[in-house]
C-alpha cells in the first residue's frame, strides 16, 4: 500500500488536502474522488474536502512561486478557485517564510500576500464576454439578468464561469433543486457554477474603507466539479460584487463583504483592473492518505 502525506486547510470553511505534486499519485482523479468524499473521504472538522491542491513550489524564485492544481471531488481539473489560492498561498508560505507568493493556475498567474489578519489573493478581471465565459450566444451579448432555467442569471466568468442570481433571502431558496438545471443549461456549454446574492444592509463602518456605501452581500454558491454547495466561493464572491456592478445594483469600488455561510470575505472590484479577495485561512492537521491502485 502506497501512501502519501496530506495536509487539510480550509479557507472561511471551504476545505481542501493539500499535497506535493511529486507525491506518487499516478491517478489524481481517483486520489480526488476517494478522499474528498463527503461520506468516507478523509476526516478532520468535517468529512471529505472540495478538493486537492497538488502544489508546485518554487522556493528559489522572486516571489516564491507555486503551481496550483485543483482536482474537484469529481475528479475533474478546476481553472482556478478563490479559496484554493488563499490555502495554496498560506502553504507555501509556511514552507518558505515567504509572505509575497506568485500562484500559477490554468487561469493565469495570480499574486498572494499573506498577512496576519488574513490572505489577499489577485484574483483577475472579470468577464462578461460570451467567449470568456464561455456562453452559447453570440460574441458582444453578455447575459445580464436573463431568465435560465427557472433563475434570472448575469453570468461573468472570476476564473470559473458563475451564473449569479440575485435574490431576497439565499436562505429562502432550495439551492440543490434549482442549481443543477442552471448549472446544466445548454447557454454554458462549460457548465457553470451557480451563486445566489442577498444584498444586506451594515453598519457604516462594517467595510472598512467604504464607508459612502455600508453594504454587504450574503452569498450561496452551488460548485461545479462539486456538485453541490460549498460552504464558501472565493470566485463566486468575486462574481456576485463584479455581477451587482455590472446590473447596476452597486456603485463602489472600495471593499464589499460577502458573507458565504463559512464566514466573511472581503471582494474589491475595480471599474478597470483585477479583483481582490480577502480572508482567513486555518490549517487543520497533516495525515497520511492511501492511494487508490
């Protein structure tokens, strides 16, 4: 039996193992797929993760660089993840000392800075773009507001492709009866994540820096490659900020909480320019994962 060392860390409760990429892994898939299952997979606060992190680290370069993979539960390969980014850079910089990290995802490089009150990630522009997104309409349409199976999506594209509805109350909806079809519909022929917006109300000096608008948004995020809710989107929170600007239902570029139910994240999202995410991130243990012939 062929075993590896895995670390479990989870950002604002969105959990992932991470694990050297020269680990023996010959079937990153199956290694997904057995140990982030929500009823056997590895324990810890909870059973399962949202994935693997199969990290790459360059401690020579300037800024510390690391490869990012993440391998979902379904054993497919994820473009980038909020998240996942915030863990990987919290990794690499308790291997290094380091508190500046360049993570390179299939999404592009994406710049890190770990700090004691949290993790800041560089998380892109987003898109609206049909070809960015990708959307099965054509090219200089964005989908804004529009009816898809049942839900009235603005789909934007934070790395992953999300389809973001805004709503009264996320609490009120049965996300698992009305993600999947949205999740699924011929217009995302990529698929699409599904996030649910509730804009709510703070105090005036709740979002530090932002105090010309003291608003907030609750956030649930159905993820493709899960297959199901997660307890916190990093890229979904980013698109729920970048969505409410585009429709017209938020004027700011300072910082926006959003508040998944795994805890709160700090978006900004500049009228031109990347996007920042903001939040904690624990490390829960390290352990020994078997893996799968």
């Amino acid at each position: 039996m062929t075993t590896v060392t895995a670390e479990k860390y989870h950002g604002t409760e969105n959990d992932f193992l991470v694990v050297a990429a020269d680990a023996p892994v010959a079937d990153r898939a199956a290694f997904a797929r057995t140990h982030c299952d929500r009823e056997t997979g590895v324990g810890g606060e909870r059973t399962g993760a949202d994935g693997v992190l199969f990290l790459d680290l360059d401690p020579t370069a300037s800024p510390v660089r690391v490869t990012m993979t993440l391998v979902q539960p379904d054993g497919s390969v994820a473009e980038m993840c909020g998240n996942g980014a915030r863990v990987t850079a919290t990794w690499a910089a308790r291997e290094t000392g380091a508190s500046e990290v360049v993570i390179g995802t299939p999404a592009g490089d994406r710049h890190a800075v770990v700090q004691g009150e949290g993790v800041t990630v560089e998380m892109g522009q987003p898109s609206f773009d049909p070809a960015d997104v990708p959307l099965a309409r054509d090219a200089g349409e964005p989908l804004l507001d529009t009816p898809v199976e049942g839900l009235s999506v603005t789909a934007v594209n934070t790395g992953v492709p999300h389809a973001v509805a805004f709503v009264d109350d996320v609490d009120a909806v049965d996300l698992s009866t009305v993600a999947p079809p949205v999740r699924h519909a011929a217009v995302f022929p990529e698929g699409a994540n599904v996030t649910l917006a509730s804009r709510v109300a703070v105090d005036d000096d709740a979002v530090e820096g932002a105090p010309g608008d003291p608003t907030a948004y609750r956030q649930r995020t159905y993820e493709r490659g899960v297959e199901g809710e997660t307890l916190a989107c990093g890229t979904g929170g980013v698109a729920v900020v970048a969505a409410a600007k585009r429709t017209g239902r938020l004027d700011t570029e300072g910082p926006v909480r959003v508040s998944p139910p795994g805890g709160d994240l700090v978006i900004v999202v500049p009228n031109d320019g990347p996007a920042t995410l903001t939040g904690p991130v624990e490390r829960e243990f390290a352990t020994d994962l078997e893996v799968p012939a």
